[in-house]
C-alpha cells in the first residue's frame, strides 16, 4: 500500500513553516496518542503515521530530500549495512550524493557521472506588515548560474559532440586508491566528477555548460503570509548539467513590526491611549485598520487601563481564504503631565468632591478599606 504523503499526513501545505509543522504536529499527536486511544488500532496506526511524518520534516536536511525524492529517499534497498546499498546506481547511495556530495569531498558533480541537478538557491525578503495582510509582488535580482547560451549547456564548442566517457574514471566520477588496508574514494582529478571529458571546451563556459549570471524575478507573496513563511519556485534555482533538472529558489519571508499593530496569528492588537477625562466620561475615538481604513469605537464611561475592546472582522487575513481575524483594542489611560493653573484648580477641585464621594473609584476604596483592616488586626 502506498504511503500518504508527509504533508497531506500533517495537513499542511509543502511550503508550511517549522512552527506550522510544529503546530500540526501536537494536535494530531494529542488527538490520535496511544494513551487517549487505549485499544484502539487505527489511533495507533494513525499516530505512528503522524511521528513518521513529523520525524522526517522537521529535519531540514530529510525535508529537501523528501522534497526532492518523496518517500524514494528514505526506502531501504539491499546489500549495503543496516540493509541500504550505497553502491547501486539510482539508489540512496546517489540520493545522499546529490543531497551532501559537497560535505564528502565530491562535490556536486562528484559520484554517479550522471549529470546532476542545480543547486537550490535561498533568498531572504522583508516586507512591511500591510503587504503581508494584502499581499504583494517582490522584485528580486537572485545571482544564479543559468545554462550557457553559446553552447546550449553541452559546455562544447561542437554542439553535436558534447563529451567523451572519461578514460580515468570510465564515467564512474571518482577513482580508488590502495592506501594500506584501506581503499580511498576520491573525485575524479580528470573530469571533476562529471564521469565526462569535453574536448573541445566551450570559450565562454569553458566546458561547464552553465555561466554565472543575475536574473531579475518577481515572487508573488500571498495575503495572510506569518513571518518566517518558505515560499518554494520549483525549477528556479541554479541550472543543472546536460538533461538535468534546475534546482529551485526558496524564498523566505521576513515581516518588519508595525508602528501600530501587534499580530497574533490572525488577530491584531492595538494600543490607544485615552485622556483621564476621556476614560471617566465615555465617548467615542476613530483608530485605523490594518487594510487601510479606520473604524470608530464606542469607549463607555468609566474605562480603566487595560479594558479591550473587539472589532471582529478588521483583524488579519488568513492565507488562503477569504476570512479575516478580529482586532483588539486595549486601552491605556493616561495621568495628565504639565498642567495648567487652570486645569490644576479644576484637578483640586474634582478631588475635594472625589474624597467626599469616594463610591466613584470602587478600587481605590476597597484597596484602601482592606489596608485599614489590615492595620487594625495587628494592632
């Protein structure tokens, strides 16, 4: 039976973020858990699906590996240790060849002398947080290697003729050497991996079918977009050998915090600071949206620091749907600084009739009533 794939397995997209991995993960896991499940099969079955796929894409490392192979990159062949062939062409040996050749000493060329795909390119981007509630479309310039144009990626001046099978290595792409009991594997030093000879090289490329060069994209970023999103472009990366595939660009997003709003997830949060006199008597303040437009709320007589207020729908939008969040509005009253004499007089005044009617201030009573019994029951 075939296996489900990682991502549909978590119910998340390809391009998720660890912390949605995360999130995805731990609700599933303490949804199908063994010990919330005892003596049911398909939970069991259904966690151990859910550790599986957690285990291999929270590695980033087995995540581009499953990217690139799917479930090929971590199946079992035969006659290798532990049960892996490291030797067999097309099997895990070439996956983690092609994956970490360049930490081996191989480089990427290095190992199977097959032509080999490009490398993928990373790329950072930071937006304001509007486009990210909007979405919006970044103009990047990405330094890349592209395939040569003069020779069309043969990386040979006589297009029909592109290499010859290196004599050294006869295609294989490294060589062996006896050094005491052991036996060394190294890069070719003929074809640099390839497996291939180009004897006519091209003069622009000078043989390796691909030139160093800037392109110029534009990446469409979707509204709803949480900081620290991966967004992938399949066959954007840097251009592979002879009949190989391009590698891809992944593009992760960076979002710049905001003079006036705070994000919680879908959510957002606003700061406003009231006049005592506005808090005590009620009224009504304008404050801005996040898409732009503002919004009136209601602020009933009496509001202390710390009061919120809900405007449900003008919060964020949420990727890939049409809905949004709610914003919050959580007030903060403000002593007035600097007074006047007049405002002073009016300030004293309002005291003197505060201290004859003290019911107008319920906390400041009851803290002060509860400090006198406390005083008197140590006495």
């Amino acid at each position: 039976m075939a296996k489900q794939d990682y991502y549909a397995t978590l119910g998340v997209a390809r391009e998720a973020s660890a912390e949605d991995l995360k999130r995805a993960y731990r609700k599933l896991a303490m949804q199908y858990h063994p010990d919330r499940n005892p003596g049911d099969k398909q939970a069991e079955a259904k966690f151990k699906e859910v550790s599986e796929a957690y285990d291999v894409l929270k590695d980033e490392q087995k995540r581009a590996a499953y990217d690139r192979f799917g479930h090929a990159a971590f199946e079992q062949g035969g006659g290798g240790p532990g049960g892996f062939d490291f030797s067999g062409a097309g099997g895990l040996g070439d996956i983690f060849d092609q994956m970490f050749g360049d930490f081996m000493g191989g480089g990427r060329r290095g190992g199977s002398g097959r032509p080999r795909s490009g490398a993928d390119i990373r790329q950072a981007v930071e937006i304001d947080l509007a486009e990210a509630f909007a979405g919006t479309k970044v103009n990047l310039r990405v330094p890349t290697r592209v395939t040569c144009e003069a020779c069309g990626g043969t990386g040979s001046e006589d297009k029909s003729r592109s290499a010859d099978t290196c004599g050294t290595c006869h295609g294989a792409g490294k060589v062996r050497a006896q050094q005491g009991f052991f036996l060394i594997e190294r890069t070719c030093p003929t074809c640099g991996g390839s497996g291939r000879v180009v004897r006519n090289p091209c003069r622009i490329c000078r043989g390796a079918g691909t030139v160093q060069r800037e392109r110029s994209l534009q990446v469409a970023v979707p509204a709803g977009v949480e900081d620290g999103t991966r967004i992938r472009l399949a066959g954007e990366g840097e251009a592979g050998g002879p009949g190989a595939a391009n590698g891809d660009l992944y593009v992760h997003v960076a979002i710049r915090p905001h003079e006036f709003f705070q994000r919680d997830a879908a959510n957002i949060l606003l700061r406003v600071p009231l006049r005592m006199t506005q808090a005590a008597l009620g009224g009504e303040v304008e404050v801005p949206v996040i898409d732009g437009s503002k919004a009136k709320v209601k602020i009933p007589p009496g509001t202390q620091t710390g009061d919120q207020f809900r405007l449900r729908g003008k919060g964020f939008s949420v990727l890939r749907s049409p809905a949004r969040g709610d914003m919050f509005i959580q007030v903060a009253v403000e002593t007035p600084q600097n007074l006047t004499a007049k405002q002073r007089e009016l300030l004293e005044s309002f005291e003197a009739e505060s201290q004859k009617h003290e019911k107008g201030s319920p906390d400041h009573e009851g803290f002060f009533a509860k400090v006198a019994a406390f005083f008197e029951g140590r006495s």
